[in-house]
C-alpha cells in the first residue's frame, strides 16, 4: 500500500542518508515518476505527489527531525563496528600504514528468526580423473546432502566433463528415489570443462535467484579447464550481480588455485582445498551446513578515500579466510552467518599528508546486503572511516585483536610474495622467505605446516618452483591458521 | 621509517609487522600466549582422537631431560611436543618455552628464539631457528631449520652454552 510507505522509503534511501543521498534520490524518482516523461504513469499523480511531500520534508534538517521522531524507532538489522590500531594518523610527510578491523554481524535478536532457505546449484566433475574412490565419495557426499535438506531448500544438480547433465533440476519438489538412482548412475569420463558445468549451474539457480533465498552455486573439481577462464569469470560477475555467489572445492593437488581463487572472489564466495580424498564428504556437508545458515549475503562495501589513501589490501578473517581484492572500488565480502561475525581486516596506506589536512577520510560509503528472511530484503548502512591527524600523537598500545589477525595474514602473505619472487626469477629471496615462514609457523606451534614450509623451501632452491601440492599446502594452510579451531565449528 | 631488526628492510611508519620475513615490530606484548595455548589444546584433542581407537595401546612420549652441563641443573620437557628454547630480556613480546636467562645465556651468545626441540613417540629432534650464533649437536655445526635427531648423551651448543639431552629409556 503506497499509503503505509514512510518518507524514506518512497524515495528508495536508508533511514541514515546524507542530504546529497537525499537530493541525488529525489531527482532520480522525479524522473521516474514526471507525468511528463513517463505518460504510463500520468493516471497516478498520487505517487508524483508523495515523492514531492518526503523530499521537502527531508531535506529540511529541523522537519527531517520531527519527522524521524515521529517515525516508529527502526529496527537495528546490522551491526557494523570497527577498531583501528591507532586513533590518530600522525601529520607527517613520509606514508605511513594504518590498520582497521571490521566486524559486520547479525543483531543477537536474529537467532531467532528461521535460517534462510538456500537455493544451491551442486555442480559436480565427473571426468575421468574423478574415477573410483573420489566419485563413489562424491556421491555418497550428494546422497547425505539430499537427505539433510529442509523441506524450503532448493537443490540442483550438475554434472559435468566435457559434456554436461541436469541430474536434479532446481525444485522443492523431491523425488528421492529418482534422484538416488541418477547420483548411483553418474560414471567418469571425459575431460574438464568447468565453463559447461558452471553456466548449467547458474541456469538452474537463476530460476529462483529471489532475494528470500540464499543463493549459491557450489563447483567440486579435481582439474583444470583450460580455455574458458575468461568465460568462467565473465559468468561470476553476471552471477554476482543477480546476487548468486559461487565457492568451489578442489579435490586433490591437479585443479588450479589461482583460477578457483579467482573466480570465487568475484561473488565473495569461498575456495576450500580438499587435499585428502576421504575428506571431500566432511567438506561438502560442512560447506552445506554453513550455506544454511547464513544472516545475510551478498554483503558488499562501495567506498571513496581521500586522494593520500590507498587500500593496500583486505582479508576476510571470517567466517573463512581469504584475500578480497577491490574492484573499481566495490569490495564484495560474502555472507554473514547467523552466530559468527564477518570480519575483514583492512591495511591502508597514507601517503603525504596535506599540510592544511586536520583530518584523512579512509573510506566513506555503505555496506549493502540481502537478508532473506526480512521483509525489506535490501539494507544499506553508512560508515565513514576517518582519523585526525595529529602532529605529535601519543604511543598507543595496538588491541590484541589487530595484533593477532595481522601476524597471521602476514605468514599468509609471505607465501604470496614467495610465489612473486619466483615468477620474478628472484630463487634466493623466495627461499628465504620460505625459510622465514617456517620459523614463525614452528614459534607459533604449527610444525606440521612449517615442515611443509621447509621441504618447499629445499624443493624451490633445487627446483626453482614450488611443488603442486606443497603451494595449496602452504597457502591454503595459512589460512586456516586464521579460523577458529574446528571444534568450535557449531553443529558438529 | 621503520627498520626491521630481523632482515634489515625499511618498513613504512605504523607497521606492525615486517611484510617481508614476518617479524613483529613493535615491543607490544600480548600476543605470545595465545600459541601456546592453542597449541596444547590441539594436542590434547589431538590425544583424545587417538584414545578413542587404540585405548592404551599407544607407546608411552619419550622423556626428555635437559642438562646444563655449567650447574648441572636439570630442566623435564613435559606437556608439550613442541618447546622453543632461547632466553628473554625488556620489552621481549615472545617468550620462549625454556627460558635460559637465568643462566648467563645471553653472555654465552644464546638468541632470543633459538632452537627448538620435538619429541615424538619414536623419537626427538632439534632444529636451529636461524639462530645468530648456530647451534651444534656434538661439537658438530647443523644447519639451520632442518630437524636432525638427537640421542639420550648427545651435547647440544646453543653458541657457546652447552646442555646436555637426557632420554630415559
């Protein structure tokens, strides 16, 4: 009913808008609604009338006031909350780094709303490499899955080598007996063509891609493609604009981590390696569990900075570890889970600081996200990231926190430069920073991962590059060091 | 500018840690602890796995027993696989699991980190964490961050202090 709609929501904007929010709002609905421009809606002049009445009092500071505490108090949906490692930038010429922790998280009230159906496309390699164990595995896995889900879920199945087949078309409608039957008759053979399986994928899931659902696909490979990259990563970005995100899980040490690292960043989704076969079933059932229980998704950051700032990277520390790289400033983050935060560690680099500067704006904009089980789905929130700069600041003490995410995203990347090194040629420093890695793994207690550190190290010194499986050991493997142990993993 | 103390390498100011061999820069203490716990709690889940499919069949840890050979005194390895040797002094944020202050180490050229000693079931071993004056296993130099093994008499040098490794049977 256009009568029961609040001010701000007839002009499409948060309850926490700026003025230039308001104006730039009010001049893209005067578009839409001109009698003149539009003669379709000349017979609703009700609706032109509206947006005129919420902009004129909106963009009154004194009116907006009484009329927000006339408002009934909204709801809070998010919780945004940061910490920086220090509370000044220091007014000096030279650049400096500055480090901020951002938690985005459910409200505690939203344990009790029921977790979100999910609408998951399973979109399984069934090439040859795929024979024996990893499919009979694969398959058992997919049965489990089946029978797990809740009667709102949504499931398709994919299966995919260089040809692809629908086993289980995207429905709530389940014929268990059929889809068994179809699971038992899958066979390996052929090649791997993921852009195939993938596009078939998103096919089934685009068909109830609504923002009540959760919507994802999940790829399960043990190989490479080779050709359609570009075909793959154009498909994620379409995915991700509709709102559906895609993880992968690579089986075994053959598939292509940069690729699936790629390609899953895109949408904000997740890359797991499964490096022991008898693991996969354990994986994809975890994988599904944490897909039913999300708060929100398609969590994402639109930003400016001040010209002296660059955002030298941003982790995701949960719910699972993985870089998030920028695109044309748009950071997609992934979802929020009912009972764990998203966290996000940002590193910032300031350049020079302009002499008349009192302060640096870091990062202004908003985090938009989907939460399904709301009736406004779509929620905005503003943040503004800015720090005085000070010519003289006092030592502060760096939070634990800070300190804890930032000494394991630093072993993470100490790999990531090694991979560097030796695509530059550079053998000795790749080495030694191996070498460096493993000794901080060994002091951190982690001597397992540090000897797979150190027979890297040998084999790059011998080799001049890392070995297939000791590269996914190690980057994979530094991530972890960064999630919660797996007994805390909930519903285990 | 900040330069890292470990590989020499200029850091922008507000680093924390060095980005290019991942060595904490600042003399904040917090962080430490937190292996170390983590650590001993993953063995112990670690234990109960095993226990739970071969109740008692499992070979007792070997003991080990760290002699200084300068007093005599002696310092059990227990609780752990894992124990990092080295001494401490001000404004140290890691602290090692055996700590050698006490005895003059610093003197005899012993690191902040370093070595470490592993037990397992079958055996112990010791690796050199790329420590400024080496470490030797019978007067022998090895090299560092590689285990070599270590036998029940074998004298260990951590630059010039020497200790003593003790494994009843």
């Amino acid at each position: 009913m256009g009568s029961e709609k609040n001010h701000y929501q007839i002009l499409d904007i948060s309850r926490d808008a700026t003025q230039e929010e308001i104006r730039s709002a009010y001049r893209r609905k005067v578009r839409e609604h001109h009698p003149d421009a539009q003669p379709s809606l000349a017979g609703d002049p009700g609706s032109f009338l509206a947006v005129q009445q919420a902009f004129e009092t909106l963009s009154n500071p004194e009116k907006r006031k009484l009329y927000d505490a006339s408002l009934p108090a909204e709801e809070e949906l998010i919780q945004v909350s940061t910490i920086f490692n220090r509370s000044s930038l220091i007014k000096i010429k030279e650049p400096q780094l500055l480090f901020i922790l951002m938690d985005i998280q459910a409200p505690p009230q939203a344990k009790k709303i029921a977790p979100s159906p999910i609408n998951v496309a399973l979109v399984l390699d069934q090439s040859t490499s795929m024979k024996g164990t990893r499919l009979d595995l694969v398959k058992s896995a997919a049965r489990r899955i089946v029978n797990q889900l809740r009667p709102q879920d949504i499931l398709s199945i994919v299966a995919f080598s260089d040809k692809t087949r629908v086993i289980q078309p995207a429905s709530t409608q389940r014929d268990f007996h059929k889809i068994e039957h179809n699971i038992q008759m899958l066979q390996a053979s052929g090649g791997t063509e993921i852009y195939k399986g993938l596009a078939a994928g998103f096919d089934e899931v685009k068909r109830y891609a609504h923002p009540k659902y959760v919507n994802h696909i999940l790829l399960l490979t043990d190989g490479r493609t080779y050709g359609d990259e570009d075909l793959c990563l154009n498909l994620a970005k379409k995915a991700a604009n509709l709102g559906i995100g895609i993880s992968g899980l690579g089986v075994g040490l053959e598939w292509n981590d940069q690729f699936i690292d790629r390609l899953v960043a895109i949408s904000g989704g997740e890359a797991i390696f499964v490096e022991s076969t008898r693991k996969i079933e354990e994986f994809l059932t975890q994988k599904f569990r944490r897909l039913a229980n999300i708060y929100a998704h398609n969590v994402q950051l639109t930003y400016t900075s001040d010209p002296e700032v660059t955002l030298n990277y941003a982790f995701r520390i949960l719910p699972d570890a993985a870089p998030v790289p920028p695109e044309n400033d748009v950071l997609r983050f992934g979802n929020v889970p009912v009972d764990r935060p998203l966290r996000i560690l940002f590193e910032f680099l300031v350049s020079s600081i302009p002499e008349k500067a009192n302060e640096v704006v870091l990062m202004k904009g908003r985090v938009n996200l989907i939460i399904p089980g709301m009736e406004q789905t779509q929620i905005s929130q503003r943040i503004e990231l800015v720090l005085p700069a000070i010519i003289n600041p006092t030592r502060e003490q760096v939070p634990e926190d800070i300190i804890t995410a930032l000494s394991q995203v630093t072993l993470y990347r100490l790999h990531e430069k090694a991979v560097v090194d030796i695509d530059n040629g550079d053998i000795d420093m790749a080495v030694e920073r191996l070498e460096n890695l493993a000794t901080h793994l060994l002091i951190q207690g982690q001597s397992e991962l540090a000897r797979s550190v150190l027979i890297e190290a040998k084999n790059v010194s011998k080799t001049h590059a890392l070995s297939l499986d000791g590269n996914k050991r190690i980057k994979y493997g530094t991530r972890s060091l960064m999630l919660p142990s797996q007994s805390e993993d909930p519903g285990k | 500018m900040i330069i890292c103390r470990a590989c020499k390498k200029s850091q922008p100011e507000g680093a924390i840690f060095c980005s290019e061999c991942g060595t904490k820069l600042t003399d904040t203490t917090g962080l430490v602890t937190q292996s170390l716990s983590h650590f001993l709690e993953d063995v112990k889940t670690a234990d109960i796995g095993l226990d739970a499919v071969s109740a008692g069949e499992r070979p007792a840890k070997k003991r080990v027993i760290l002699q200084i050979i300068k007093t005599g005194e002696q310092i059990s390895l227990v609780g752990q696989d894992d124990f990092t040797i080295g001494r401490t002094s001000e404004g140290q944020s890691i602290i090692p699991d055996i700590d050698l202050s006490p005895f003059d180490s610093y003197q005899e050229g012993v690191s902040r980190i370093h070595a470490s000693i592993k037990i397992s079931d079958t055996e112990v071993s010791l690796i050199d964490l790329s420590s400024i004056n080496g470490t030797s296993i019978n007067d022998i130099k090895i090299a560092p961050n590689q285990y070599h093994h270590l036998h029940d008499g074998d004298i260990i040098s951590l630059g010039k202090f020497k200790i003593q490794i003790l494994i009843p049977a």
